[in-house]
C-alpha cells in the first residue's frame, strides 16, 4: 500500500513538470571540471583566434580571484565548479543543410518541450506559417537555426556561435525592423552540465527587433547551472525587446535538483530616443537570480521591465532590474508581479538611479506581489539614489494574499479549485503577460496554470 | 419530487451553529422568498448550499435533482445546474469578464460531456444577456466588476446567471442597493427566466422585490430555522408587523 501511494505520488510530481524528460542523445564533452585546460578546450573546439582565447583565459583568471556575492535573499548551497562539464554538444555532421539533417531525437525533444504549435510548423518547414524565426541552443551549441537565409534578405545578419561557444549574435542595420520574432530555445540535456550562452544584439539607428528565449531542462537530481550574459545595444532612436520565458527544471517539493539559473542581463540605451524592454516571465529554476537592467545614457532613451516570477514549492528567486539614468529626459518603467507558493521565497530587488547631469528623468515602478499560502515569502527591496532634483521618481508596491472570496466566485461559477487559481494568477500577471508576443502569451498563461498545480490546498 | 430538498440541516460556520435543523423543500418551476432578521443564517444557507470553504454541513441532507448536492465539490454543483447570486459579487482584477464567463461555462460544459461553445455562439450569448440587463459590451470586456457601481454588480450577476442557464438559482439579496429602475430590470430578468424547469429561492431584507417577483412561497428564518412559511401575503404582513413578533 505505502509502495503503491508512493508510486502513485512519483507519477504525480513527475507529470507536474513536463519538459523532465532527457534525450539520449550523443554528445561531446569537455573533460570535466574548470581550469585553463577546460577554456583552452572550448576556444579550440570553436577554433578561436588567439585574442579570443587571451580574452577568456584574462576573465578566467580573473574570476578565480572573486567571491560569490552574498546580498541577495538567498539561500545557496555552495557549488563545486569542478563537479561539473562545461561543454557539451550533440555529436553530428560539422554542418547542416536543412532541418532534415537534424538528429531526429532533437527534433523529437523540441515537440515535447511544446514549442508553441506555430514554431513547430516552423520547424517542421510547414508552408504558410507565421515567420518566427527558432534558434535551438541544444547545450552548448546551437543546432538548427531556420529563416537564416530569409533574416539575411531582410538585411538581419545572424550569426550563431560564430563568436561564443554557444548563443546568439544578432545585429540589425540601419533602418531595418526586423519582420519576425526572433526566438531562441535554450535546452541543457547532458548530465552535469553548466550552460554558458552569450547573446549580444545591436540594433542600429532607428532599427527594431523583438527576440524571445524559452528554457527547459531535464528533471535530475543534482543542481545544474546556467550562467548566460546577455548584452543588448541600442544606437539612435533604435528599439529592442527582448522576452524570456524561462521554465527550467524547478527541482521537487522538497527543493531537490533543480538549476541555478544566475544570469547576467544588461542593456545600452545608447542612441538618443533609442528603447529597450525586458519582459520576462520566470516560473521555473531551483534558484533564480537576475536582474535585466538598462543603461540609459541616450537623450530621450526609455527603459522598461516587466517580470512575473513565479516560485513553488522550495524555489527561490531575487530578481528585479537597474535602471540607471544618465541622459536627459530618460525614462524607465519597471512593473514587477511576483507570485509565491508553497514554502518558496520571492524577491523583487531594483536599483534607480539617476546621474547628476540627467534633467528630467522619470520612474515608475510598480511591485505587486501575490501570496498563495501562507509558509511563502514576498519580499520587495528597491533602491533609490537620485542626483539630480528634477527627477520624477514614483514606487508604488502592494502584498496580498490570494483571496477566498474570489476562489469561491470563481469556484461557484464551475471552475475547479486550480483552475480558478490560475485564473487569478493570470489576471494579476496580465499588465505583464500582455507584453509578450501573441503566441508566447498564451505558453505563458498555460505554465503559469501548471506551475501552481496543487499549490493551494 | 422536489427540485431542492433541504432536510433538518445544520451547518456551522468556523466553531459555530448558524444553521439549526432548516427544512426547505422548492419544486421545480417554484418560486421561494426566504425572508428574515440580520444574523438569522440567510447568506449562510447560500454559501452552504453553494459549498463555500468554511461553511460546513454537520448534519442533514441536501438533495438537487436527485443528487447529494453536499457531496459535491462548489464547481461541481454549478454544473449540476446550482447558480448562487451573491450579495456582494466579488472584483476580479484582469480577468475579463467575457473571458470569466466563457471560462466558467466552457468548464461547465467540460464537466457535463459537452463540447466547448464556439466563440462566436458564446458572443452573441454573452451579448444578448448583456443588452437584457443594461450592461454595455464594455462591462463584458472590462475586469469582472472591476469598477462597476452596486448596481452593476448586481446586474452582472443576473447576466451570469442568464448566460449560465442553471436549473435552480439561489439569489442573495440580490435587490438591495438597487434604485427602483434597476429592481425592476433584475425583477423582469427572473421572470422571464421563470420556466416550468427551473426554480429559484430568493433570499431578501424586504418584500419590495417580491412586489415585482411574484413568488409562490414566502418562508421565514430566524434563529437559523425556518418558523414560519405561508403565501405572498406573509411578506407584507412581514413588512407590516416587522420580524419581532413572525419569527418569534
């Protein structure tokens, strides 16, 4: 009987995260474990020129020499940066041609991790789908990328892992908007891996393009970590938006596995007038820590974040955003939804500051945070430095619980009790959610839904 | 056989005994007024019936169409055809109230093997029942009673039930805060829901209600019993008299 329950229990938390699953598919490792050899691997296997491989070896070097911080409200067990593969790839032909060539196990995993059904005719080549161009990061190399040719005719030159080892190089000339939503999948599948991408997109003058990222990882019982840098650069009256949906293996009820996604996300408004807006929506990851922050030293430049960060169970998560206000007439937006459950810890952290030369800056933040239960924590943390008397700064910020009355409404109108939740849930994240692409929004709600399941006795 | 059969029910609310033995029988096509005091249990015996989270049956039965209504989860009532009007409807920030509705019936639909309402059934519905109790297709569209007066609340009730289409219908209090031209909006939307199929308890402070809606039965709660039941004429000599000396 216990054995049957147990079973019964196994089956029902493992069909609670659904991109659990690994594939077997054969890969080249580094040798495990991290010192110059490892690097020095890396940079052959991307047959680097030399100035790259100084460039790393200078930042390993450097990063031997530091301390984890300790500011955030988090409890983080320390890792063993040897116990780990910092480079893993599928093995297979040293180019591709066309998606056909592609390991069918790959394609296989991008239908169970859900791809949005748009994205899958994409991949599948279906004739007549909407043009979202899908990057697939598998590990560390990038395997497929579709739409190359057509991005090149718009002008969109997209080069992946022609810099770093793994991620995204995007560059969008002068005047050109980019015609399709650039979307980036980032799976880790090996054992023991560390996921290290770099992306870095640069829209030129008057230049517009909106990318998406999503991430999965398989359900295993050791943490795993992704630690990506993103850098984004807009020149003069240029706009990036940039979505993550990052839905990584958040580890079990009782906070076992799980990744540590700690991620370095940061914007250069350069150009006067240029934008740029983070929308994320982080429901997954054992430990989440991020913060997508904007430079804005462009006259007239806008910043924007809108984050929903869901945490569960024993998840944590210390995210927010920098705002940092160096040209005149600078203005930034920051609206945060962060939702907690079960015996999870949630904090939204952000920084604005305005530099003293910067006239007529303007902030507004909003933090809401929702609390389902009541072993959960919230916990807002802004910070204010101003140097210039004409800024116009506002903070608002609202914690309440999840209440029975509109439970019940919803119950009582024949919606079951997880359901009604995630109705809720939705209609809080909406201001949020409704930055995101069409098609991504709809993914989003769907896992904001399955994310709580059974969170609310 | 009754549509709704209450029998000496007892229910508590957190440590204590609102309910104290309340026997109810409404036939399917009936009309009944429950009327009585501040404190007597009314809300309680919606919530109850309803299948609110704290508001617990320790005694009696409930039976629904021949069924046992409290055995039933809340959402499962509501398919089984059980619709509770509440007195203060509830705010439901971002969620549309379009998207509530279609929610709500499509789970109903789910729950009683029936396809899902295509949308543009489901916006010609949602219109109708709108345009039937005042409601602009912009109160559909906003968040549900997101900034709607009492009134509106009120008649966004009444659309939810239209729209919903439940065999049996308890309406809490439905008429107060009404003005005069809304009460007879929610009155004609009852009597036009009125159907041999259908029945209603509606459960009021005052007879005013009852001068638009005419019911078949009028009963009196007090002391979380019913003491007394007659026709409509017990509602004005209730509104004449006070409850001090009926419910007694």
């Amino acid at each position: 009987m216990a054995a049957n329950e147990q079973a019964l229990a196994l089956a029902k938390e493992q069909s609670k995260y659904k991109w659990g699953f690994s594939s077997d598919i054969e890969s080249d490792f580094a040798p495990k474990g991290l010192d110059e050899d490892t690097v020095r691997f890396i940079s052959a296997k991307k047959a680097e020129p030399e100035w790259m491989l100084e460039w790393r070896l200078k930042a390993f070097r450097l990063w031997q020499g530091m301390e984890s911080p300790d500011w955030a409200k988090l409890s983080i067990p320390p890792i063993d940066y040897q116990d780990a593969y910092y480079y893993a790839a599928p093995r297979k032909k040293p180019t591709l041609k066309s998606l056909d060539e592609l390991d069918p196990e790959i394609l296989l995993t991008y239908q169970k991790l859900g791809i949005p059904i748009e994205e899958q005719k994409v991949l599948a080549g279906v004739e007549g789908a909407r043009k979202v161009a899908v990057d697939a990061v598998f590990d560390s190399v990038s395997v497929a990328t579709t739409f190359r040719e057509e991005l090149k005719r718009a002008g969109v030159i997209f080069l992946n892992s022609a810099v770093f080892s793994d991620g995204t190089f995007v560059y969008v000339p002068e005047g050109v908007r980019c015609p399709m939503e650039l979307s980036t999948y980032f799976r880790i599948n090996a054992e023991n891996t560390g996921q290290f991408e770099r992306t870095l997109i640069i829209a030129d003058k008057g230049a517009y393009v909106s990318y998406l990222e999503g991430c999965t990882a398989p359900q295993r019982d050791e943490n795993q970590l992704h630690a990506a840098v993103v850098e984004l650069v807009a020149l003069e009256d240029a706009e990036i938006k940039y979505s993550t949906v990052q839905n990584w293996y958040p580890g079990d009820e009782n906070g076992k596995g799980g990744i540590y996604n700690f991620v370095t996300k940061r914007a250069h408004c350069r150009g006067d007038r240029s934008k740029v807006s983070w929308t994320q929506v982080e429901t997954g990851s054992a430990i989440t820590w991020k913060y997508p922050s904007c430079v804005l030293s462009g006259k007239d430049s806008v910043g924007e974040f809108y984050s929903v960060a869901l945490t569960n169970n024993m998840q944590q998560a210390d995210t927010g955003t920098k705002m940092i206000h160096l040209g005149a007439g600078s203005r930034s937006t920051i609206i945060s939804k962060g939702i907690s459950a079960g015996r999870s810890n949630n904090t939204y952290r952000g920084l604005v500051r305005v530099g003293p030369s910067a006239e007529g800056v303007r902030n507004f933040t909003q933090c809401d945070s929702l609390l389902l239960g009541s072993e959960c924590g919230a916990h807002t943390v802004p910070y204010i430095e101003v140097k210039n008397p004409s800024a116009q700064i506002e903070h608002e910020a609202t914690t309440s619980k999840i209440s029975d009355d509109q439970l019940f409404y919803a119950q009582s109108r024949g919606l079951d009790r997880e359901a009604a939740v995630a109705l809720i849930v939705n209609g809080f994240a909406k201001e949020v959610l409704q930055q995101l692409p069409m098609e991504f929004a709809v993914e989003a709600q769907k896992l904001l839904g399955i994310s709580l399941e059974g969170s609310v006795g | 056989m009754a549509m709704l059969k209450i029998e000496n029910l007892h229910a508590n609310v957190g440590d204590k005994e609102i309910l104290k033995g309340l026997t109810l029988e409404v036939g399917a096509g009936e009309v009944h007024a429950i009327m009585g005091p501040n404190g007597s249990g009314k809300s309680t015996l919606g919530y109850v019936l309803a299948g609110r989270e704290g508001y617990e049956a320790t005694s009696g039965s409930v039976t629904f169409d021949g069924r046992d209504l409290l055995a039933m989860a809340p959402h499962e009532r509501a398919a089984a055809g059980f619709f509770l009007g509440l007195q203060y409807p509830v705010e439901i920030p971002g969620v549309s109230n379009l998207n509530f509705l279609r929610t709500a019936l499509n789970a109903q639909r789910k729950l009683r093997g029936e396809p899902d309402i295509s949308a543009a059934d489901f916006m010609r519905l949602a219109r109708t029942e709108a345009d039937a109790f005042d409601l602009t297709m912009d109160h559909m569209k906003r968040g549900v009673n997101v900034g709607f007066s009492g009134g509106e609340k009120k008649r966004n009730e009444m659309v939810q039930m239209a729209l919903l289409a439940p065999k049996f219908a308890v309406l809490d209090e439905t008429d107060s805060g009404l003005d005069i031209d809304a009460l007879k909006t929610v009155a004609g939307g009852i009597n036009l829901l009125r159907s041999p199929e259908r029945g209603f308890l509606l459960i009021t402070h005052y007879q005013r209600l009852l001068d638009y809606v005419k019911p078949d039965k009028v009963h009196v709660l007090s002391g979380g019993r019913i003491v007394r039941s007659g026709g409509p004429e017990l509602a004005h000599a209730l509104e004449r008299e006070g409850y001090g000396e009926l419910a007694a």
